[in-house]
C-alpha cells in the first residue's frame, strides 16, 4: 500500500469503536482527507497529542484507492497550540476556524494558500488575544480562496463602479445576488444589506493584501458593524447552513465588552 506524508492539521477528531479515531485533517498536499487511526486511543506514545484537535503535524499516512478513509500510519507533532486549548475565547474561535474550512473544503481538492492561511490564524490566536476583526479576515480570505467571495468592486445591476459612487455614503449588498447594489438600484422589497463605501474597500483590500500586511490592516467601528451584518449571513446562504461554532461565538461574546 503507498504511503505518503504532509503536513496536515487536525479539523475533527471522534472515538470509533474500543480503540479507534476518525478523524479529519485538512492538508497541506492532499486537501481535506478523511482517515482512521487504529489503536490511538491504546497506543498512547505513537499518537500521544499528535491526532487531537488543533494540532499542526507530518501525518503519515496509507491510502490505497485515493478514495474513501486513509490509514493514519503515524504523525509527528510540529504545533499544539496549547493556549487554544486552555482559553475558552480562544478554542470558540479556532473551532470557528476548523469548522469553516470542514465546510468550504471539498474531500481532496488540494488548497495549500487555504492551508497556509488556517495555519497561520491558529499560530495568531494561540499567540495574542483573540479579537473580532480577524474572525472577520478569517472569513473574507476563506471564501476568496475557496471561489465565494462576494462581489463588491461594482453594482451588480447598472455596473457602476467605487469611483462613480463618490457622492453616494451607502451601498447594499444582496445575498441573494451575491453582490452590490447601489443605492440607485436598490428596491424595496429585496432584502438588502446596507454598507458603507469604506467598508466594501476595506473587504476588497483585506481579500487581496499578502499574508504577511494582513495585520496592519484595520477595522473601523462602523467596518466591524457592518462587516458582522454581511459576512455570517453571506456565509450561510452559501453554505446551505448556520455554522454552530459561529452562533456559539455570538452567544457567548456577542454584546460583551469585556474580554475574557
Ligand atoms: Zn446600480
């Protein structure tokens, strides 16, 4: 049987029967796949922390017919991430993380920028305080690494661009579209999201900025606002369904300020 290596890290992880784990690992080479460890749960030094949630590993692992479950051979460890794993703020928002790839993520479709992208806001939240800009970031580089991202440089309808809108404060933007309206094509009726100017730019730059200058972008009030309004709802329709870690998250630190 072939044996291959990648990295890989840890989406979900269940008990199967006495002794087993299924599991799944979105990866860096192999896209999301889907494997079982036999005996993890005995063999307590050949898988000790390596096959829990959240870790970052070399899987190792046995696949026959490039289809169905693989046979997880072995892992090792290169992150933890111990700090999700001890503070609750931290484990909501990296299972926001996992679940939404699980989602986006087709069975064996290779996505290493997604990969890249997952690892390196685990490292971020593992490492400094968990803040609602990136859940948002998290969001509009997902869905434009997996083909969803909303259309936000024109109106959908006329095709009017940011640059004919200048006298204009607000636009909306229709799920149901996927796209911008402005406020000349907006109808009642539609359900429409209303958003300002400088919110569909600062989308639009966060979708394109490098990894790396992420971080110096910024949320307005007023972005994280309106930002929260369309890309969760956005999210959902595009998906067919309600993320529970996402409704956990607003739940729990929804309408709280103080910072746990
Ligand atoms: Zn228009």
């Amino acid at each position: 049987m072939p044996l291959f290596t990648t990295p890989a890290i840890v989406t979900r992880s269940m008990n199967y029967g006495e002794s087993d784990k299924i599991l799944t690992f979105f990866t860096r080479d192999f896209g999301k796949l889907k494997g079982i460890a036999k005996g993890a749960r005995r063999s307590k030094k050949r898988f000790q922390n390596v096959l829990s949630l959240f870790s970052h590993l070399r899987l190792i692992f046995f696949d026959r017919e490039g289809m169905g479950l693989v046979r997880v051979e072995s892992g090792d460890i290169l992150h933890t991430f111990p700090r999700i794993r001890e503070d609750l703020k931290r484990f909501y928002y990296g299972n926001y993380y996992l679940e939404l790839v699980n989602e986006m993520a087709g069975e064996r479709e290779v996505n290493a920028a997604a990969f890249d992208l997952l690892l390196s806001f685990l490292i971020d939240i593992d490492s400094t305080a968990p803040e609602e800009e990136r859940l948002r970031m998290f969001e509009i580089r997902m869905l434009s690494l997996f083909g969803y991202r909303p259309h936000l440089t024109r109106c959908g309808l006329c095709k009017r661009g940011w640059e004919e809108m200048k006298e204009s404060h607000s636009v909306f933007f229709s799920l149901e579209r996927g796209t911008m309206i402005c406020d000349r094509c907006s109808k009642s009726g539609e359900r429409l999201i209303p958003l300002s100017l400088g919110t569909v730019r600062l989308i639009d730059q966060v979708a394109q900025v490098e990894l790396d200058k992420l971080r110096r972008l910024k949320f307005t009030s007023q972005a994280l606002s309106e930002s929260g309004e369309l890309l969760p709802p956005f999210i959902t329709h595009q998906l067919g369904k309600e993320l529970k870690s996402l409704r956990a998250i607003k739940e729990r630190f929804e309408n709280s300020k103080s910072e746990i």
